[in-house]
C-alpha cells in the first residue's frame, strides 16, 4: 500500500521545509482525542482535559472528526505562515465547496472525492451520501454535517473561534516550547536538501517515505494505494513533536502535497502476551485484506458498512475478516444504537513490537 506523489520536473525550490502552528495545533488535537496512540503524551492530554472550560472541551468534542480520523486538508497548510491567526485568515480564504468537502472526509484517504465530483453543498445526491457516512459516524458528527451543510459560513466561523480559543486554553504555550525543537529539525532538514539532496532528507524524515528511481516520484507507505502530482505547485514538509508516530499527507485532488512527519518517536514499552495470542495475531495480521482493515480503523472506530465502502468490498468479506481479528483480541465492536462500530485494541497491537505499531499507525 502507497502513495504516490510525482514530483517530476518540479524545481528544488518547491520542496519546503517549513513549520506551521496549524499544524502543530491540528496534531496536539488529534492527541486529545486519540490519546491511546500517543502513550508517551498520555499525562499532557490528561492535564489539557482537565484544565479545559466545559464548553470548550464540548465544542472539541463535536468537532473531533475533523483531526480523529483523517485530518481536514484545510488544517495542513502547503504554505505555512509564522502565526496560527495568519494560517487561519487563509483557511478562511478557501471557498466553502472546497472547506465541506474536505470537513466532510469521514475516514483515512479513501473516501476523498475526486476533483471533478458534485459538492454536496450543491449536488443532493453528494449530500445524502455526506448524512449517510457522518450518520454511521455518530451523532456528534451527524449533527455537525447536518449544521455545515445549511449554513457553513457559521460552521466556519465556529470551527475557527474554537481553534483560536484553544490557543488561548494550550497551544500558545505548547507552541512556545516545541518551536526551538522544530526549527533544530528544520535546521537539519534544510541543510541536508542543500549539501546531499533530496534523497538524503527524506531517509531523515521518515524510513516510510523514498524517492523512487529515477528521481520523479515520491513513494510514502501509507493506508492508501493513491497517486497525486506536485507539478506546477510543490512539496511541503511540516516537522511535529505532537503528531509522533503519525506520518500524515494531504493528497487530495485540487490540494497541493503536504507531508506532515514526527520529529521524534517515543512508544511505550510492550506487555508480554502469550505465545498462543501472538500467533494468533500474526496470523490474522498476514492477510493483506486483515492488514488494511486493521491501519484505517487504527483512525478511528469504523462500522462495518463504513470499511466496506471504504476499500470497495461486500459487507460479508468485511464481516469475516473483521472476526478474525476479533478472535486475536486486536479490536473490540462496541454497539452504538443501530450501529455497531469496531475499534482497534492499541496496547495489543503495541505487544507485538513498536515497529508494527508505528507502520499501522502511519
């Protein structure tokens, strides 16, 4: 599984280095509503809770898919500005089609909407299908793509005060410690593009990200077998100390690259497990079909209707496999009205080694 992103013909210029508080702001939230895969941040999102305002905290809460699961495009800048206001005044720049669409992506990279398809700000049968993945997500988010849909002018401006009010709450002090650690790997980043290339600054920034032969094309492991073009606009590399093990890309159609990498990676120590489960969980884990049903719900809890529109599969294939990894005690289906939504047991998954953790995790 990869993504591909062709970077053919494109001038050295256009591959960037570059910080962003968005994007530090968008990984410390995805901390917050994902501890589980930040063990090592488990004590700051704990601290954050419980020092937040009541309504803060619901208004994180309801907005959480936007950087639970798959991070809106929009929170990625591809061209990072020295403060969090100015990265969002350009946010606020983008036309609302191109703001609910990537708002509305539900799950890891495979629902995103070609360039050419019907916004479903405009288009009924798009919007529908919006109601019908958020509904599947949840009534938190049910609710939020019903509000985006009718009025997103107000949505917009909601989701932006809440940012902004977390900066207030956590970020701003956040920011002001981890900005030293992220210019050191710029620093580093920059100079080694400069003095050994392309090459040699992608093996720093992640062992899950090569340049393929010839020189042309990016190839990243990801959830996603994708494929994106960088002519004509470029490649932007975004460090995080918040966002470790997380390798994060903006691929979408009509977006421009953006690759947002972990500076550091600290897992936890892993709890012995028996042999019996270990080979269980190998063996569930050695079919390719187990392997990419297990990455997308390490996004976050899926229902089985959501995995099989996700990868183009029937509902009975996905139920089958979804019990193989059951049996190996990898994920756990917990009942939500008339859905059932299936999660990924995390610390089982980090018994069976830090390195797996952090493929899945990608």
């Amino acid at each position: 599984m990869t993504l591909r992103i062709d970077i053919g013909g494109l001038p050295s210029e256009r591959l960037r280095f570059a910080a962003s508080p968005l994007a530090e702001l968008t990984a410390m939230l995805h901390v917050l509503a994902e501890p589980g895969h930040h063990p090592h941040l488990a004590g700051w999102a704990g601290d954050v809770w419980a020092g937040l305002r009541p309504e803060l905290a619901e208004r994180l809460r309801e907005a959480e898919f936007l950087w639970r699961s798959s991070q809106a495009d929009f929170l990625l800048p591809a061209r990072p500005r020295p403060t969090l206001a100015e990265e969002l005044d350009d946010v606020d720049r983008i036309d609302d089609e191109a703001y609910a669409t990537a708002a509305l992506v539900t799950t890891c990279g495979s629902n995103r909407l070609p360039a050419a398809a019907p916004s479903p700000l405009t288009d009924a049968t798009a919007r529908e299908r919006a109601l019908d993945l958020a509904q599947a997500r949840g009534a938190r988010q049910e609710a939020f793509a019903e509000r985006l849909l009718a009025d997103p002018a107000a949505v917009r401006a909601r989701v932006r005060d809440t940012l902004e009010q977390c900066a207030e709450a956590f970020f701003d002090t956040a920011w002001a410690e981890v900005a030293v650690r992220l210019a050191s790997d710029l620093r580093l980043k920059n100079d080694l593009l400069r003095r050994q290339g392309l090459e040699a600054a992608l093996a720093s920034v992640s062992g899950a990200i090569t340049l393929a032969p010839g020189g042309d094309c990016l190839v990243v492991d990801k959830l996603q077998d994708k494929a994106t073009a960088a002519r004509g606009t470029g490649v932007t590399f975004i460090p995080s100390v918040y966002g470790s093990p997380h390798l994060v890309v903006v691929h979408a159609p009509g977006w421009q690259p953006v690759v947002q990498y972990p500076v550091v990676a600290e897992p936890g120590p892993a709890e012995p497990v028996s042999l019996e489960t270990v080979t269980l969980r190998l063996e569930a884990l050695a079919h390719p079909v187990r392997l990419r049903l297990l990455r997308t719900l390490a996004r976050g809890p899926h229902t089985t209707g959501e995995l099989a529109h996700a990868w183009e599969l029937s509902p009975p294939e996905v139920s089958r496999h979804l019990a193989a990894l059951r049996r190996a005690g990898l994920l756990t289906p917990r009942r939500q009205g008339r859905y059932v939504r299936h999660t990924l047991d995390v610390p089982g998954l980090a018994a069976l080694g830090t390195d797996l953790l952090a493929a899945v995790l990608r």
